[in-house]
C-alpha cells in the first residue's frame, strides 16, 4: 500500500514542482493571482480600471543609458546585435526557422512612391529577462522589417526590471536600426509590478508600448485608417509567422489576428492562454472544471464542432477573444482614442486585458477577430522547436498541395454570454457586454 501511495504521489508532486517553476518565473508578466494550480499567462498584463475607454496616457520613464551595472561585457553585447541583424549567424543558438514563400507575401511590402507616406506596421513589445530568446525574436522583426520595407514599419519595446542584459542588448540595436532607416522607439522603465498595485503597473507598461499612436508629434507618422499593430510576447516566433498574422488579416478582412501559443508542463504541448481566449459560443478553448484539472486540455472546442473542425484543418476561426502569444490588430481605434487596454471595471468579471480589448473591440464594431492555428508559438527556443515539430511550421500547412486560404462567414453579433473565471470554483456565464458606457 505505501509502495502504492509513493507510486501516485512522486509524480503529482514531480508536475506540482514544475507548474510552481513556471509560475514562478513568470510572476513579474501573470496578469493577477490565481490558485497555486494555475499557470499563468505568460504576458497577460492587465491595466488600469477606467470610467471610460481613454486612450493611453504618457508615462515617465527614462531612456535607456549605459551604466557601470551593465552585466554584459560589450562583446558579447556585440554577438547578439550582431546575431540579431543577421539571421544567418550562428554563433548564438535561436530556434531555426524557413526561409517564407515570398510569393505569398510579397504584396504586402507595396509602397507607393512618396517616401514621406504614413508607416504601415507598427510592431509593439514589453520584454523583460529574455535576452536569450532575442536572436530569434527580434531577429524575426528585423526579418520582417525588411521584408516590408524599413520605412514601412516601426519598432516600440518597452523593457524593463532586467538583470540578465535584455535592456542592453535593445539599446545596443538602435545604430543598426537606425541604418536600416526605421522608426525605432526604445525606453526602459524602472516600473516594478511586484511593488505596490501590480496590475495598474502592468497596465502602464502595455500602454507605453503604443504610446506612439497617440502621441501628439508621432501619431502623424501613422495612419488611423490603414496601420496594422503587430503586438508580441516574448516567444520564439519564426519570419514567417509574422507575415503568416498579417496575410490572414488583409485576406480575411480581419479586425485582429492571432497566434495559438502552447507550453510544456508535460510531455505534451498545452494551450497555453485559456484564460483570455474565448470561443464564438462564449467558452474556453478547453474544459476546466471547478477542481482546476487541466485533464481535458487535449480536447479543444470540445462543444463547438465548426471551430473544431476548421482548427483540425488549419483553417482561420472567428473567436470572441485571443491574444495567444501574438496578435496583430487594426490601429484605428487605438489612435483613434476609441479604446486601449484596461482592467476589468467594478461590477464586471476579473480577466485579462486582451480579453477586455476584444470585449471593447466587439463594442465598437470591430468583432471580425480569428485565430490562425497554423501560427503555433512557444516561449523558449528549446520548447519552440518542439512546438514547431509538434503542431507544424507556417509553411508546412501553406505549401501542402491543394491548398487555399479560406475566408470566414463572420458572425456580426457576438456571443450573448461569455465565460467568465475568476477562479475555478466558480465559473460562470455573465453577459457580454456587461458595465459597458450607456448599457
């Protein structure tokens, strides 16, 4: 019998170890506490409750500048600049990733003859303690950046509480991205979450990250009807990737596109952003029940067959939320003041800022959202290039013979109800425009 006993607890406890190694090194980015059984999100950040959907707000921070407790030796600063603006380097390990199907994209990069016309793509990040993860990641946007056209696009990264040298490495990068002639807009934030209202800080550094949109002397840099934000977390995303998010959203008449990010607390991949994402009937992609077990997480839209069956086939899916590791979204309501991240308001259910962006997106006419699951994302180089064998690169489902792109018959009104967990004990159904202005 105790033989027995030791037999089921050793490998209970042995998975209880790991879900706390991820929670706590995520803690900083997790977007509000949760049971010890759940795993957070890994850059859901939450932001500050409003009466109204403003627009964001200055923030004070400080540009980056060099100091004596600079943690890396400048050559080694140099490799990863270095590897970051050439994706044929080698010397720094990064996930691999294909060479994209210029074909398919190259429509994308168009530009009119006047150099002076708005910038197109506006790629957006907070990055804190990942400096290894930045070859493949930044190395990706630098990719994309010239792929679509350095003057097309610009670059905003948040940074900071990093002691392993992420913010040194992103402010080394500006000469180079200045000689490519992109907009590159870097500030580092001495912004603590785990001091005093975590999530209102959270919330201001996701803000800062678009502040350009609507600040005074840049926003004219960009156009309110025809720039696309592209907003990553910190995962081991391929070149191809980007264009895959950015293609399905022209294609589709998307309002915002998604990735599928997925994390190992197993042996299997596990999706991995549960709680903000939601189905067009209002549900998570996968059953939790009220005890916290992840045991049906194989089973995704287990009661919604049409997604089910357009995710087995790699097809884009309406979804009422997602966020996934990667979204790319229409900038108009942003620079338009119409919206920007918030947290929940008094009297409305606890979730995730970029479930309360879809919630508001949907409020103000901007429902057309879909998941791309051939987009499929990790957080490690290591776990991405399993994820990467595991559930297929872009190009592998692309190329596939036969293949097309399929549109989506967009449902116009969003679901009635929506899920709401605040925590697992008790999830509910509440309406889905709940405490928004005027219902």
């Amino acid at each position: 019998m105790t033989r027995r006993l030791l037999l089921f607890v050793l490998p209970a406890g042995g998975f209880l170890l790991l879900a706390l190694t991820l929670w706590l090194g995520r803690e900083q980015i997790s977007s509000l506490p949760r049971p010890s059984f759940w795993r957070p999100q890994k850059t859901t950040q939450t932001f500050p409750p409003s009466s109204s959907m403003a627009a964001p707000t200055a923030t004070p921070t400080a540009q980056y500048q060099a100091s004596s407790s600079e943690v890396l030796p400048q050559e080694t600063k140099a490799a990863y600049v270095h590897a970051i603006m050439h994706p044929e380097a080698t010397v720094l390990p990064r996930l691999q990733c294909p060479e994209p199907d210029a074909s398919r994209y190259r429509y994308l990069a168009e530009q009119g003859e006047n150099v002076t016309e708005p910038i197109r793509y506006f790629i957006a990040l907070d990055l804190r303690q990942c400096v290894s993860l930045l070859p493949r990641l930044l190395g990706s946007i630098v990719e994309a950046i010239r792929f679509l056209g350095p003057r097309n696009c610009a670059l905003s990264i948040i940074e900071g509480n990093s002691d392993d040298g992420t913010g040194e490495v992103l402010a080394a990068l500006r000469p180079g991205l200045d000689a490519l002639t992109t907009t590159y807009y870097f500030k580092s934030s001495d912004i603590n979450p785990k001091q005093g209202d975590r999530i209102q800080k959270l919330a201001q550094l996701r803000n800062m990250a678009l502040q350009p949109l609507v600040d005074e002397t840049e926003a004219a840099k960009f156009s309110t009807r025809n720039t696309t934000v592209v907003f990553l977390n910190d995962v081991a995303i391929c070149f191809e990737d980007i264009l895959e998010l950015l293609h399905q959203r022209r294609i589709l008449g998307a309002d915002m596109t998604c990735a599928m990010d997925w994390t190992y607390v197993g042996s299997d991949p596990t999706f991995y952003d549960v709680w903000i994402a939601r189905g067009m009937n209002g549900e998570s992609f996968f059953e939790i029940p009220p005890d916290g077990n992840w045991n049906s997480a194989w089973n995704l839209f287990w009661n919604n067959p049409s997604t089910q069956q357009r995710f087995s086939a790699h097809q884009p899916f309406q979804v009422f939320s997602c966020w996934n590791g990667a979204a790319v979204f229409t900038a108009t309501p942003i620079m338009d003041r119409t919206i920007s991240f918030r947290a929940h308001r008094e009297g409305e259910c606890l979730q995730g800022e970029p479930q309360l962006l879809c919630k508001d997106m949907w409020f103000h006419g901007y429902g057309k959202i879909a998941v791309v699951p051939s987009v499929n994302l990790e957080y490690s180089n290591e776990n991405g290039k399993r994820i990467k064998e595991a559930k297929g690169y872009v190009s592998r489902w692309v190329s596939t013979p036969g293949h097309k792109d399929e549109l989506i018959e967009w449902q116009l009104e969003p679901p009635k109800k929506v899920k709401c967990i605040p925590n697992y004990g008790s999830q509910f159904f509440e309406a889905w425009n709940l405490t928004q202005p005027g219902i």
